[in-house]
C-alpha cells in the first residue's frame, strides 16, 4: 500500500519520501518556511513538537535552519513524567538535538514539574503553558495504537482530554508502555495550531493510519481527532 492510495479527507495532503533522512530534512525546511513566515506576520512564532525517537533526525535538521531563533518558542506536545536527566525524557530529547547552536536562543516552556503526584505535576505545567502563544507549527507523531501526543486509547483522562471545550491545556494520562506516568496537551490546545503536521515512519504506522481513517472510533484511536483539515501528513517506508 502506497500513502497516495489513503482515502484522506479533503485538505489532507499526505507527502511520501524516500527514507527517514529525506522525510526529516524536509519536515526541517516546511517547518522552518512556516516559522519564518510566523515571525514576519506577528513578530514571534510557536512551535510544538513532539518527543520519542523518531524525532531525533528531524531536530537535527531544523536546528541547522536559518531563522531568528530568539524570536521562536518551543515546547512539547506531550512528556513523560521523569526528569529531565532521564533518557525518556522529552524535554532532554530537545535540549540535545534541537536546542543546540543557534537554535539555543529559543524559549523553550518544558512540560516536567516535580510534584508529589501525576496530578498535581499537571496542574504545575498547565500553569507554565500559560506562557505559551497561539501554535504556529505542531508536528505530532502517531503510535502502533494510534495514539498521538500522549492521548492513548481509553486511558484515564482521554475522554475530558478530547473534549472541545476542555478547560484544562494540560492533562496527566498514562500509557501501556513504560515510562506510565505522562502529561499531555488536550486536544482543544492542541488542534488551535495554525499549522498541523504529522510524521511517520514504516508500514506499520501506515496500516495504524489506513485503520483510523476507517473508523469514527476516536476514544479507540484518538489520531482520528486531528485526521481533519488542514493537516499535512508526512510519510517514509
């Protein structure tokens, strides 16, 4: 199966590319193009990204893009409730591959709050992401459950998290996969980018996608939520 054989909705454009490199660095210059355009427009751009392995060769890229980085602010989609020295950590991830050079003079408003409980760390981070302008840019990834950010299928909290008008910027959710403890952005923040983007990588992440652009199911499959227009979806085998 082919991304262009998809049946996507009207205003999702899918890309396909030849490998992971090629998939990276052109996320690197469309995500780069529409920062610079968001600084032009309003003086400052947001983007929101988000964390695991996948990303790595993607904040490489963008960090060696020519923007004012000092003028863009950077936070995450979701985080994994560990510190920052932790090596699942999400906001660590960044640090290394993206804030880096010059790309280190962004603002960055980091999700991890140390806490006495899950709760109370969320509530500390949707404190923080009070700070956070309108997102300009969102690049979300998608898992084997179709999952994204840290919306997992029929976790604690996914129902208010996917609620339109859900009060909250920040949610804590736990995940099948260890580290369990998560925070995550709600989908009202989440889908006000003026921009979504979403990568994957491999066969199996297109039969996840193929699956969701099937069902109605999005407490089952909450990629389904942002399976909307505009998205641009970007995809390598």
């Amino acid at each position: 199966m082919a991304i262009s054989k998809l049946d996507l909705p009207i205003g999702v454009v899918a890309r396909s590319h030849s490998g992971a490199q090629h998939l990276a660095e052109d996320l690197a210059k469309a995500v780069a193009e529409a920062l610079r355009a968001a600084v032009d427009s309003h003086g400052s751009a947001t983007l929101v990204v988000s964390g695991g392995r996948s990303p790595v060769a993607f904040f490489n890229s963008l960090a060696a893009q020519e923007l004012p980085w000092a003028q863009v602010v950077i936070s995450l989609a979701d985080e994994r409730w560990v510190p920052v020295s932790h090596p699942d950590s999400n906001e660590g991830l960044v640090r290394r591959h993206l804030l880096r050079g010059p790309a280190a003079a962004a603002r960055f408003i980091g999700l991890y709050q140390p806490a006495a409980s899950l709760e109370e760390a969320a509530l500390k981070a949707d404190e923080a992401l009070s700070a956070l302008p309108a997102i300009d840019v969102l690049v979300l990834g998608m898992g084997d459950d179709g999952h994204t950010a840290s919306l997992f299928p029929h976790s604690p909290n996914l129902d208010a998290a996917l609620q339109a008008n859900c009060p909250r910027r920040c949610l804590p959710m736990l995940a099948p996969s260890v580290p369990h403890q998560r925070l995550t952005l709600t989908l009202p923040t989440l889908a006000a980018a003026h921009m979504p983007l979403l990568a994957i990588q491999g066969m199996g992440k297109l039969d996840t996608l193929s699956q969701a652009l099937r069902t109605d199911d999005v407490p089952g499959m909450p990629i389904r939520a942002f399976l909307r227009s505009p998205l641009e979806i970007y995809w390598c085998p």
